[in-house]
C-alpha cells in the first residue's frame, strides 16, 4: 500500500473530529514541514514560523469538529496559515514602529520637568533591559534605534546577513515587550501599547 491509498484525509478529519489525538497527529505529520517552510517563506524567521505553526495547529484542533465537514483541508489550513501569518507580520510591524517611536521621545526629550523624570526613569529601565542581551544584540538595537542604520547597513557593518540582523531586531523587541510586561513597569509600558 502506497502512502497516498494510506492517507484518507476525509476520514482522518472525521476521526480527529470526534477527539481522536492519533488522527490529528497524522494531520499534524501531513501538513507541519510545508507550511513551516510557507510560512518562513513570508517571514523569513524560523523562529516566527514554528510559532505560527504550532498556533495554526492549536486553532485546527480547537475547530476540528468544523473543519472535519470540509472532508480536505489543504485549502482552509493555507489559507489560515497565510492570514495568521499576515496578522503577525502586521504586529510586528507596529511593535517596531512603537518601540521606534519611544525610542525617539525618549532621546528627543520634552522641557517639562515631570516629563524628562519620565524619560529618565524610562530610560533607565530600557537600559536595565537590554544588559541583560549578549553584547552584539545591544550594539544591534543601538546601531538601530541610535543611529537610524537600515538593517542593510547593519548587516553590511557587522558582515551578518539582512534576515539575521532583521530577526536580532524582532527578537530584541520580544524581549523588551516581555521584560517590560513582566516588570509592569512605568509609563513606557502605557506608551509601549497605545
């Protein structure tokens, strides 16, 4: 028996439908390297790509019961894996906008008292964050943030690749975001999510 004749998708659906752990493994089996290797094709980071993998699954199961009336899944685990991926991409892309932009109220600073105690103190707790990161991620972030380089001329100054210096950056803000969430700390927390 061949593998196609041994996958019975419409089946494996109805099974994973009415709880059956081993029928979604299968599907789990069937699907996780292509859409892992779909999924980094738009991101460009593996690590974002696992996530958005294990999220996508996590969803199938959770919907499994709807999923299992479309008797093949191809179409509909795509295209939630490209929307989800997309949603991602698009939060990404503001958390770095808002970290930009912090960064440069708190470099640019404001002449009222209260405010630059602040940006002082805001400051401060960016600083405590990122000692905590190897040196190289610090240099990165700075390079970044301080002196406005692109990630192509990050990459070109350091002799990394623009993916690499580009999943440093996202990985930087990760950080920064769960550091700061998990000290709940100050007005650059209120700052970081308006």
């Amino acid at each position: 028996m061949d593998q196609r004749s041994a996958y019975n998708e419409p089946d494996i659906l109805k099974r994973m439908a009415a709880g059956d752990q081993g029928a979604f493994a299968q599907l789990f089996d069937r699907y996780r390297t292509q859409l892992f290797q779909f999924t980094f094709e738009m991101t460009k980071s593996a690590a974002d790509a696992e996530d958005i993998v294990q999220e996508i699954f996590a969803k199938i199961w959770i919907n499994r019961e709807r999923i299992a009336t479309l008797g093949h899944a191809s179409s509909y685990i795509y295209t939630m894996t490209r929307n989800h991926t997309f949603d991602v991409l698009r939060k990404i892309a503001r958390d770095e906008a808002s970290i930009r932009r912090n960064w440069n109220n708190m470099q640019n600073g404001s002449a009222d008292g209260e405010s630059l105690l602040r940006e002082k103190e805001n400051a401060e707790i960016l600083r405590q964050a990122l000692a905590l990161v190897p040196e190289i991620k610090q240099r990165i972030f700075y390079m970044s943030r301080e002196e406005g380089l692109s990630h192509s001329q990050i990459a070109c100054e350091l002799g990394l690749s623009r993916s690499r210096i580009k999943n440093i950056i996202v990985e930087m803000h990760r950080f920064i975001r769960e550091y700061l969430s998990r000290y709940a700390v100050s007005t650059l927390l209120l700052l970081w999510y308006w």
